[in-house]
C-alpha cells in the first residue's frame, strides 16, 4: 500500500496538472526567506521534500477510489479538465485509452472495424484536437494529424487528462482540446511493485472467415522499484494484445430511381454482402528511468514502442443491380423505396480481399528539473518520435464464366440487412474462376499505402515564485519542434497469367459465412498462394496516384509568458492564471505537378508559408461557499489545418471535349493553409459533495475567426503548353478547387455531469452508484458566401453516457453505456484516401465484474475479471445525406473476457 500524505496531495495533482515543480499558490510573508545564494540549500531541500510528497495518481485500488482520485483532480484544477485515473484503466481495462475517454464528459468515438479508435471533444473530430504523451506532442500512424488510439495499450497509461480550455503553458493544445497521456513516475511509489495481467476473449459471430481465429488472449507485465534510498526508480511495462476481430457487413452502391421497372422509387444500384476477420496483434513496451540526482536537481527518462500488425480478410459477394445490365421485375416499394424485387441477368463479383498492416510508433523523452534559488525553478525537456505505416491493400475478383447470368431475389425492411436468394451455388468452384466479371479491365488490383512521420521537440522554461500580491508565480519558457511527414500510394492492377482460372482444390478452404443475409457462402480460397501462382501485376501510374504522394514539414516555435493567480476577492479564494503564446509556424509542402494526366511526367512542385499567432488565455476558479465552485476562461484557440490539406500537389488538365472544352482545371492541395482560429468562452459552475460526489454545468462557445473550406476560383492558365493535337480554342483563365481559410462560424454547447454514491441515500447502498454526463452541442459555418450553415465534421448532436456501479467487499461491477448522434466522420475510402460519411447514432453497452481477494486470502493480490464488450451487438451503420437511406452496416458481435490479474 502506499500512504499519501492527504495536506499534499491537492498541490500534487494541481503540480501533475500544469507540469510545474513548484506550488502555485502564494505563501506567507513570514514563511518566505529571502532568495539570496545562501538560502539556496534550504529551499531545495524544502522543493525536494514537496516533490517526494507529489504524486501523479491515488494509488489506491477499486472503481470508487479510481472516481474519487478523477474527482479531485479536476476540482483542485485551475481548468476545465476531464481525468482518467490509473485504476480507471488497469483495474477492469478497456481494450483501449479510446474506450474510457469516450465515457468522459463531452467526449466520443468512433468505431474503426468495431474498436473505439479516434475521439472527438466537444463534437469536434480528432483533426481540432492534439495528444500529448506526458506534455509532448505526438506524432501518428494514420494520414493527418489524428492519433488513432488503438496503439496505445491502456495497461501501460497511468492517467489521461483532458484539457477544454486553453492554457498559456500548455504547448501543443488543439482548439477543441488536448489530450494528455501521462506515464507512471516509479519514485511517487514507496515500495516495489510487480503486476502480472493474462486474459482470454471470444467473439461471439464465431469464425466468419474459416482461416481466422475468434478466441484471443491480453497479456501484461509491470515492475516498478526504487533504488538508492529511493532517489533512483525505475517503471518497466509490457503489454500484449492478440484481439481476433469479426464483422458481418452489408453496404449499398447507392439508391438510383431511373431504373426501368421502379416506377420513380429509389432501388438498389448495387449491393456487397461481406464476410471480415480480423487478426490484430499489438505489442506495447513502456520503460520510465527518474532520478533525483540532489535537493537541485532531477531528471526523468521515458520511453514508449509499440508495434501493431492487423490482418483484415473480407470474403464477399458485389452484385450490380440497378447501376448495371440487370433488369428488375415483381418490384414491390414502400414509402418510396423498393423493398423486394428480382434483378434477372446479374453476374456478381466474388471477392477475396486481404488488407495487411504494420504500424510502429516510438517516442523518448529526457525531462531536466532544475532548482535555482528557493523562488527560481527551470526545467529543460528534450524529446523524438516516429511513427511508421505500412500498409497492403488486396482486391481479388472472381465469378461466372463468360456468358453466364443469375437471378436475383432480395428483400429489405430499410434497417438491417438485407437477404438475397440466388439461383446458382456460388461456392461451386466448377461454377466460379477467377476473371474479371465486372468488366472493369483488371482481375484485381493492390494499394500500397506508407506512412513515415517523425518530431523532434526541445523545451526550456523557468519560473519565479511570488511572495505576497495576487500572483503566487510567473513562469516562461520556448518550444521549439520541427515536424516531417511523408505519404505515398503506390499501386497496381492484377493480372491473371491466364484467361479466366479455375481455382486448384489444394488452396480453397470452407466457404465464408454470409447467412446473415441470407447468402449460403461465397468461394473462399487461399489468398496469397493463389496471388502468387496466378497474377502478374502492373504498375497503375496516373494523376490520381502521384497526387498521393506528399511531403509537409513544419517547424513551430512556441513562446509563452504566464502568470498564476492565488488571491482573495474579498471573502472567496480566486485562482487561475493570464498568459499569452505566441506560435510561430514555419511549414513547406514538396509534392508534384501533373499536367494533362501525364503522371509519368509530373514535375516537382513545392510550396510554403510562414506566420504567426498570438493565442492568449486566462483561467479563473472562484471557490464558493458550500463545496461550490465557479470557473470562468476566456482564449484564443487554433487547430492547424489538416496534413493533407496541405499537400503541393496539382492536377492540371484542358478539357478537350464537350461544352467546356478549351477550358483549364486545376484540384490539389493548399501548403499556404492557415490554422482554424477561434475565440472560446467557457463558464462552469462545480458542486461537490462528499468524496465521490458532484454535480457540474457547463457552457461553452466558441467564435470562429478562420477556418477551412473547399474554394473555386480563377488562374492564369495563357503560359499552359495546349496538348498535341488539340486545335480549338484556348481560355486563357482557368478554374481551380482547393482548400482555403474561410470565416465566420460557431460551435457552442452545454454539458452536465452527475457523480452520486448511493450511500448517501441510505447505508444498506454502500458500494452502489452512479455516474453520468449528457452534452449538447451545435455549430454553424458557411462554405460558400451567403449559401447555408453546415456542421463541422465530427460533430454529434448529443452525447451521453452513464454508468451504474457496486463495489464493498472485494466484488465490483459496472456496466456503462455511451451514445452518440449522428455525425459526419471519414473512413477508409476508395483510393486509400479519407472519405467523409454520415454515420449513424449509436448506442454501445459494455460490462464488466470482478472479485479481488482479502489481505487475510492466500490469493492475496489477485482480482478475478469478467467482462463483456458490445452487450447488445449494436450495429455500426452509414447513411446516404441525400436519401437517409443505409450506405452501410455492420455488426461485430459481443466481445468475452475472463482473466486475472495478480500484484505483489
């Protein structure tokens, strides 16, 4: 057990909070001596002794422990913030960091293959926020700026901050947020500590893919100890995850209503019937090294690795309808929609897809404290990190043989999935060879994608202690970090080595379950040996792909002055602090020219800026009478635009046909793109209530001075070389669409949360309780002038969640359910590139029990967990904007697990 000193431990979470080594609040005339050098010793000495009383986290265990330690944290803050603590994520773990900041106040995520991966705050997407991982920026594996949070193991995080408001010592803050993941500090634990965790899970849809597995297992291992008479720690962590994935999905080509035989009502263009199995392995290492070298000076060391392969095999049929030759009969609609027919002359597209990934990230950190004079502290940080992406993006096609035709019939109710009933067994591979059954001029085709993006960071910050007067201390500092990241695509069409190809019986394997809608399978056979022995491939080179390829760099200094408020408005404490920064950005974009098409020729082509934004803040905390307290902050706020955004990339042609012929267009990237500005008011009024109890209401606004929207407009395109061949006549003005900063706009919204123990109703509910938060967000901005407003993206409406809990005795339970409307989020698309879509509300329901053993037990040390992702197997689905009809579903199935955990 580790024993905290309670009259430190508010200064120590507020110290944690805003990464200070010294307190903020204002001392007495008579406890101040004066700051000569021969006072040196006795203030380090007193530093020494307030840091070794300083801890990051409770380190106590147990659901209402964990609430308690999140409680006081964010009430002891001077902002706006949401906390996660240690036992929040290691005592019942979720399977990621995402899962437990998606229960926070005003925060939500969005299911990636059914995992909580990225999170927006306040309604808006991971693009308007940062991640920091214990004060530093973070670079990520994906193509922007977003950190999918998936890569990062919840055993080896030991509590996450969120920030909502701004704060002038705060580097790296994003407008709707920031982020902080913080790692253990191994000197703040009086004891050696070693934790051994293994779990095992299953998925409940079973084996949808015959070679894939359901059942999965989490491992985890942590040593923390001290050394030297507890001047030297040290923290090590390891973390395994082998997370068996399933999906059964359904998706639409869209709803076309000029189909012969619909009578005017929206059909299916077409339609794919999936089967996914998903292997994710993801290995975490996590090593923490902290020194107190003197009473004048410590140091800490950190490092973070981790490495994650996916293996994502969909197995499906994509059948053409209305969008191709078929002909539709005995149609049958309602409420203007076709809800069963038969589609005659179908021949469908079997195919075996495998989407391969190998995603590394790394970061260290070497954090320097310094004790100067008793009112004098510096700190000096240094850190890197890398992230890599590799990706393989496999399609396979097989069908009929040439000539040969189905029939189709299906029905839909407009909710789930659909069913299909078709006239030939499409799992016969005397039926079915591998071709090109869609006429689409390849047998197949693979994407590439890379990811390389690396940051470089140095810090150097000083603070001075105030004696007297409002303000306790000032502190200042610069930041400098330059940035790189690169993408590239490359791609190819397959080959079949012959014309269409019987599949050799030695590499077909039992066909993929495609029941849910009624299919009885689809031919599924061994992909890479058959992609070995039968493809050849050829390089796809166009206009499309080079506009892929990109390199943005960015170099940001960040300066910042501020001072901390510790004072009396006649009888009511007030703290906070007033700031400013100023961010310097640097930022140049290499990428290419392609003019006609003639991507074998593109032409190199950069671009850059350099600006400068002042981004002042000010936070105040008045502490009211009865538990009551009051904040208030006002700043400005900036989110940098997004990476690919950026891009130096044009696609230039000369329509050469057609009533637009002669005319020049030009799309591509914008690497002269200015941040998102906004200015934010945020108002919040905090009840609190024995230890675990609160009541909070919040609002916020946020006025948006910038932002970043599609324009067209005009060039000069006279000095264009005409292409060969071509004689009409030229414009010499031609029409560009590319990303600008546009203004005017708002986000605002209420938020409320309820923390109550049930104990304080009656002693017979010890152990029960309930904590809960409801959000209402909503935004306006315009994208052309005078047109109407739009919601930014990421932005859901509402957001709740709650959760109902017990604890006494050594057993523990909580189940928890979050929900969120619908929002407009980007997936995967076609090309490998961000695709926006308007997916649907959901509501997910989790649960999870436990038992720990007694002191007095000989299993002293080891909890006993049950948990149950994803109770109801609530689906994930996507909507058309135009019809609101279903553009796609899915279902991943209940996730089990049961496992152990020992400490000692």
């Amino acid at each position: 057990m580790v024993y905290l000193k309670r009259n430190m431990l508010s200064v120590a979470l507020v110290s944690a909070i805003m990464a200070m080594s010294v307190p903020a609040r204002a001392q007495d005339a008579s406890d101040t001596p004066d700051s000569s050098a021969a006072d040196v010793d006795a203030a380090a000495s007193k530093a020494e002794e307030e840091k070794s009383n300083t801890l990051e986290t409770v380190k106590v265990s147990g659901i209402r422990a964990g609430i308690e330690s999140a409680i006081e944290v964010k009430r002891d803050s001077d902002k706006i913030v949401e906390v996660i603590s240690a036992e929040d994520l290691g005592k019942l773990p979720d399977v990621s960091i995402a899962d437990s900041l998606a229960r926070l106040t005003g925060l939500a995520a969005q299911r990636v293959a059914g995992r909580a991966s990225t999170v927006s705050i306040r309604g808006l997407s991971g693009d308007f926020g940062t991640t920091l991982m214990n004060g530093r920026e973070q670079v990520s594996v994906g193509d922007n700026r977003t950190v999918e949070f998936d890569q990062f193991p919840s055993e080896l995080i030991n509590q996450v901050v969120v920030y909502k408001t701004p704060d002038a010592s705060l580097v790296g803050q994003g407008l709707s947020g920031t982020i902080d993941l913080r790692t253990i500090r191994p000197l703040s634990f009086q004891e050696r500590v070693v934790s051994l965790n293994a779990r095992g899970e299953k998925n409940s849809l079973g084996k949808v893919n015959s070679d894939s597995d359901d059942i999965g297992s989490r491992v985890s291992a942590f040593y923390v100890d001290q050394f030297m008479d507890d001047k030297l720690g040290i923290a090590l962590g390891y973390a395994r995850l082998d997370s068996p994935g399933q999906a059964q999905r359904w998706e639409s080509w869209g709803y076309p209503s000029d189909v012969g035989g619909a009578n005017g009502n929206y059909v299916l263009g077409g339609a794919k019937v999936q089967g996914t199995s998903t292997s994710n392995v993801r290995q975490g290492l996590m090593g923490v090294l902290e020194f107190n070298a003197s009473d004048r000076y410590s140091t800490m060391l950190d490092v973070y690795y981790s490495k994650f392969d996916k293996a994502e095999t969909t197995r499906f049929m994509e059948t053409p309808l209305g969008w191709s030759g078929a002909s539709l009969q005995n149609a049958n609609a309602q409420n203007g929609v076709i809800t069963s027919g038969t589609f005659t002359n179908v021949r469908p597209v079997l195919r075996n897809d495998l989407n391969e990934g190998n995603d590394k990230l790394f970061a260290i950190g070497w954090n320097n404290k310094f004790t100067l004079s008793y009112d004098w502290t510096a700190e000096i940080d240094v850190s890197h990190s890398k992230a890599d992406r590799d990706e393989s993006i496999l399609e396979m096609y097989a069908g009929t043989r040439a000539g040969v035709t189905d029939t189709v019939d299906f029905q839909w109710d407009r909710t789930g999935f659909p069913t299909f009933d078709y006239g030939l067994d499409y799992t016969d591979p005397n039926v079915i060879v591998l071709t090109d059954p869609g006429g689409w001029g390849q047998d197949g085709y693979i994407k590439t994608p890379q990811i390389k993006d690396q940051l470089t960071s140095f810090r150097a910050s000083a603070e001075r202690a105030f004696s007297g007067g409002a303000f306790s201390s000032m502190e200042f500092g610069v930041n400098y970090s330059d940035r790189e990241k690169q993408r590239s695509v490359p791609e190819a069409f397959l080959d079949l080595i012959n014309d269409e190809t019987t599949v050799p019986g030695n590499f077909l394997i039992a066909p993929v379950d495609l029941g849910f809608a009624g299919v009885p399978g689809s031919l599924s056979y061994q992909i890479n040996p058959v992609l070995a022995q039968f493809y050849n491939f050829r390089d796809n080179i166009n206009a499309d792909i080079v506009n892929k390829q990109w390199k943005i760099n960015e170099k940001v200094t960040t300066g910042y002055v501020q001072f901390n408020l510790s004072t009396d408005l006649g009888s009511i404490p007030v703290r906070g602090n007033i700031g400013v920064q100023a961010v310097s950005v640097d930022q140049t974009s290499d990428g290419f020219e392609v003019l006609q098409g003639d991507a074998a020729n593109a032409v190199p082509f950069s671009g850059g800026d350099t600006y400068t934004d002042y981004l002042p803040s000010l936070n105040l905390a008045f502490e009211l009478p009865a538990d009551n307290t009051l904040r208030f902050s006002l700043g400005r706020q900036a989110a940098r635009p997004r990476l690919d955004q950026l891009r130096a990339n044009n696609n230039t042609s000369l329509t050469l046909d057609g009533q637009n012929a002669g005319l020049w267009t030009r799309d591509g990237g914008n690497p002269e793109l200015k941040p998102w500005i906004a200015n934010a008011l945020d108002l919040s009024w905090e009840h609190y209530f024995g230890k675990r109890g609160y009541f909070s209401a919040a609002y916020f606004y946020k006025d948006l001075k910038t932002y970043v929207k599609p324009e067209q407009g005009t060039f000069d395109a006279s000095s264009l070389p005409v292409p060969d061949g071509y004689d009409g006549e030229v414009l010499p003005v031609g029409y560009y669409t590319r990303p600008v900063n546009g203004n005017g706009g708002m986000i605002s919204g209420i938020e409320f949360a309820l923390s109550i123990p049930f104990d304080m109703f009656s002693p017979r509910l010890e152990g029960f309780g309930l904590v809960a938060n409801y959000s209402n967000t909503r935004s306006a901005i315009k994208l052309i002038e005078d047109g109407p407003n739009i919601s930014v993206p990421g932005l859901s409406r509402v957001v709740r969640n709650v959760s109902l809990y017990y604890e006494n005795y050594g057993f523990q339970a909580r189940i928890s359910q979050r929900s969120r409307s619908n929002f407009l989020g980007e997936v995967q698309g076609f090309g490998a590139d961000r695709a926006p879509r308007l997916i649907d509300g959901d509501s997910v329901l989790d649960f999870q029990t436990g038992y720990t053993f007694s002191d007095d037990s000989a299993l002293h040390g080891m909890t006993i967990l049950f948990q149950i992702n994803n109770l109801t197997n609530e689906p994930y689905r996507e909507i058309f904007p135009d019809s609101l009809l279903t553009q796609r579903t899915e279902k991943y199935g209940r996730q089990y697990l049961l496992g152990v955990t020992y400490k000692f």
